[in-house]
C-alpha cells in the first residue's frame, strides 16, 4: 500500500504554518521536560571537606557553615581531613560539595569558588636546638604535616630545593602542634595563615623561633603558586619578638573549591558567606574582595566570575565563548538551513499572492461581464423604468465588487481601477438618460395643457371684441341720422 506523500511544489503556507505550530508545541515540551531533568537540584546536605580539627581550616568552615545554612536553608557539615589532597579525592569521589585546598595542590580539573587568605610557609625551630637555615633541618625530627595534606607537600617542595632528603627526616607525619609536647621534634614546616591558633600558641611560649626563606625569590621564579612575602618584626610572641626581625618566607592561598556543575545558589552562598558576613572580623587574614584578582590564578566557577566581575559579565561571556566554540558547525548548519527556509517561505508567500491575485482576476472578470451586460441592455433605451432597472443593477455590482475585494491586493491591480472607472461612468450615464427623460416628460404635459385650457385674458380679449362688433353698426346709424338732420335743415 502506498502512502501519499505531499510534494514540496503542494505545500502552501498554511500547511507550513501547520507544520511550525507542531514543531513548536514539541519544542515547548521538550524544553520542559529538558529543564525538568536538568534543574539544578540542590543536595539535602552540603559537605565542607576541612582539614584536622584543632587547625585553621576546620575553624574557618565551620565559621562559613552558619552563614551557608542560613542563606540556602540546608544543613552543613564540616568534615574533618588530613587536608588539601584528602579535599580533592573527596570531590573526586563525590563525597563533597566544596574543598579548602592550598594553592601548591593539583585541583585544575575544578574550579575555585573563592581564595580565602594567604597560607604562608613558617619554618619554625627551637632556640636551644642551634639551628639557624634550613639546610641544618637534614636528619633532624621535623613535622611536615600528616599525609594527604598540602602542608607536607609544600613542605617537601622546599625541602627539595635545599636538598634535604625527607627519608632522612624522622617524625615527618607528625602535626606541628606536637612541638609543645614532643620534645624531639626539633622543627616543623607550617604553611598556614596567620590565625592560625596554634601556630600562635607556639611562638607565644617564647621557647621557638622563625627561620627565613633565604632563597624566596628563586623559588618563586620557578613555582608559579608561591609568593614572595615579609613577615614584620614582632608578628608573634607575647612580647612581640618573634621573628626578631623581617624576615622573607613564601606564600600561597587557601581556596575554597567546587566542581564545575555545582550549583551556582550553593556558590554563591558561600562567597557572600566569606565576603558579606564580616569573616574578617573572627579571621583578619581573610582577603578583601578587590583582593581577590590579585590571588587567582587558575578558572573559577561561572557563579564566581558572575560574583567578581559584575561590570563586564566576564562568566557569562566565558560560557557564552566556550558553548559558540563547542558548537560552532551546528551553529553554521542552522544559519544555513535557516536562510533556505526564508527563501523557499517567501517564494511560497509569493506564488499563493500571485494565485490569489489570479483568482480575484477571474472573479473581477465575472464583474466587468455583468457590467457590461448592463450598458449593453440600457443602450439605446430611453423608457425610464428600464434605465431605474439598470441603475439599480449597476450600482449593486459595484458595491459587491468593493465589498469582495477589501483588504485584497487586486485593489491595487490597474484593471481594478479600470473597473471601478467604468462602473462610475455607466452610473453617470444612466442617471444623465434617467434626468434627460423626466425633463421632457414634464416639458410636452406643459405644451399640452397649454393647447387644451385657454388663458383668462384671451378670453377677455374675445369678448371685448365681439362687442367691438356689434356696437360699430349702431354708431353708422347714429351718424346717418345727424346727417339727415342737417340735410333738412
């Protein structure tokens, strides 16, 4: 059996207006089941991956949970890690909506929320130990921090440069707060910010002292996430004597980190948790917003560059870039079948015009016929009922013609006008032969009422002269008399 199919050339535009209606009804709907499935649906809990409890990770989640359960009215929970590389697995592994990672740790393949302060590298020694650079640290107990933490690993990174082999530290995993208790430990390694309690609690006792960086300037030349800083003298201490003097040490940042498809309500949230909610108050290391360009080096999350960036929509603009880029060829494909379907539509939108112009034609034909039944039916006829007759069928194939043709585009067709000319004509004439033979009517029943009814003064004008004629013999009378008269005498 074979279906029928409709050729292209059949296709007129309300069959295509058909067509698009359908197409988009279906792209309506499928526009909201797409936004359905892909609604962004915020998690009932979020989780902050932190770092160990006593240290200042841990202190400023918890600080930024508050403010995040407020905003979003969904529960927090900080989770306790062994740091900045346990951050990054557990976003790996979907255990976490956000991280606090330094910025030495490999997280590129997600995107920063916001930097929350510098992390500077502390190289803390006894006093009584004697050890006065960092070269002296080889084969001594030193704490770099447990396992999985950015701290260890930036440690190692400077150990490295100074050439002190880790194996042969000892005590390495353990954490820098064991200094206060653990005897043996000689030194620690500590990349933290400044409020960091622990760290003060250390120098504050008076028995341990800050070693420089000596080397600070080339290792920031060949690490692209470490920066050269001074720490004043009298930073630390109770009587603000440690370190003696400035000092040169190296800093990275603390960042609070994301995967790229969370959503952007839960970002946002936390960056107005750090930047709107006075965290510089509990934590005056945190940076200031206009701060923050200066301490990015990597992509943020859409949301964040939206937050940053008002002025120039640089989030927007990125996304925007990255999906043209992604789509280009569908994009030249659409443009392409787009302007195809302009051009058939308006040559279809052409070709109905001119049917229906051809139709009105035929129909207006049918009109000048019918008129021109009419002139030749009253032509040469003077009886005025015939000529009222054809007035009348004259003036009425006129208004049907206007009313058949309003708002249609042989209104604008010559023959129309033609038309119309040759109907107001024939009017004219008809009414002109209607006029001409009602005024001669009127004229001959003069005329003949004139010739049947004399005039009062005619017949005033008869009988005077009848007396006229019959007094004229009596006055020759009269007269012969006289003369008679006179004759006698």
């Amino acid at each position: 059996m074979k279906i029928p199919v409709q050729k292209l050339q059949d296709v007129d535009s309300t069959t295509i207006r058909t067509w698009i209606g359908r197409l988009m009804v279906t792209l309506f709907v499928s526009s909201l089941v797409i936004y359905f499935f892909t609604l962004e649906r915020l998690p009932d809990e979020i989780r902050i991956n932190s770092g160990i409890k006593t240290g200042l990770y841990y202190r400023t989640a918890s600080k930024l949970a508050t403010s995040i359960e407020d905003r979003v009215n969904i529960p927090v929970k900080v989770v306790v890690t062994n740091g900045s590389l346990a951050n990054v697995d557990a976003l790996n592994q979907g255990e976490a909506e956000f991280g606090i990672v330094q910025g030495t740790v490999d997280f590129s393949q997600y995107s920063i929320v916001t930097p929350l302060y510098p992390d500077i590298m502390f190289v803390i020694v006894r006093k009584e130990s004697g050890i006065s650079n960092i070269r002296e640290l080889s084969g001594k107990a030193v704490a770099l921090g447990p396992q999985g933490s950015g701290m260890r690993q930036s440690a190692t990174k400077l150990m490295e440069h100074y050439g002190v082999a880790i194996d042969g530290l000892s005590r390495t995993e353990e954490y820098f707060d064991r200094l206060l208790e653990n005897k043996e430990l000689q030194g620690a390694i500590v990349t933290t910010g400044i409020d960091n309690q622990d760290l003060k609690r250390i120098l504050d006792t008076g028995d341990f002292t800050l070693l420089p960086i000596e080397d600070a300037e080339a290792i920031e030349l060949k690490s692209p996430f470490l920066k050269v800083m001074q720490i004043p003298q009298g930073l630390f201490g109770l009587s603000g004597n440690v370190p003696p003097e400035k000092i040169n040490v190296l800093a990275t940042t603390a960042f609070v980190i994301t995967r790229e498809d969370t959503p952007d309500e839960l970002v946002q949230a936390v960056i107005k948790s750090v930047h709107e909610e006075n965290l510089r108050v509990s934590f005056p290391g945190v940076l200031r917003r206009e701060e923050v360009t200066e301490w990015v080096s990597s992509s943020m999350h859409p949301a964040a560059l939206a937050y940053f960036y008002p002025a120039d929509n640089i989030g927007m603009i990125t996304q925007v870039i990255g999906s043209l880029n992604a789509l280009k060829e569908l994009i030249l494909a659409t443009i392409a079948l787009c302007y195809l379907f302009w051009t058939y539509w308006r040559k279809l939108m052409a070709r109905e015009a001119e049917a229906r112009l051809e139709k009105q034609r035929v129909i207006l034909d049918r009109f000048m016929e019918a008129t021109y039944k009419v002139e030749e039916g009253q032509s040469g006829s003077y009886e005025v009922g015939l000529l009222r007759d054809s007035l009348f069928r004259i003036t009425t194939i006129r208004l049907r013609a206007l009313k058949q043709f309003t708002d249609h585009e042989i209104r604008s067709d010559l023959r129309f006008s033609i038309f119309i000319t040759q109907c107001g004509d024939l009017i004219n004439k008809i009414q002109m032969k209607i006029m001409s033979q009602l005024a001669s009517v009127d004229m001959l029943e003069t005329i003949e009422r004139g010739q049947a009814v004399p005039t009062s003064s005619t017949a005033g004008e008869s009988e005077t002269s009848k007396e006229t004629t019959t007094q004229k013999p009596k006055s020759k009378k009269k007269t012969s008399k006289k003369v008679g008269k006179k004759g006698s005498k």
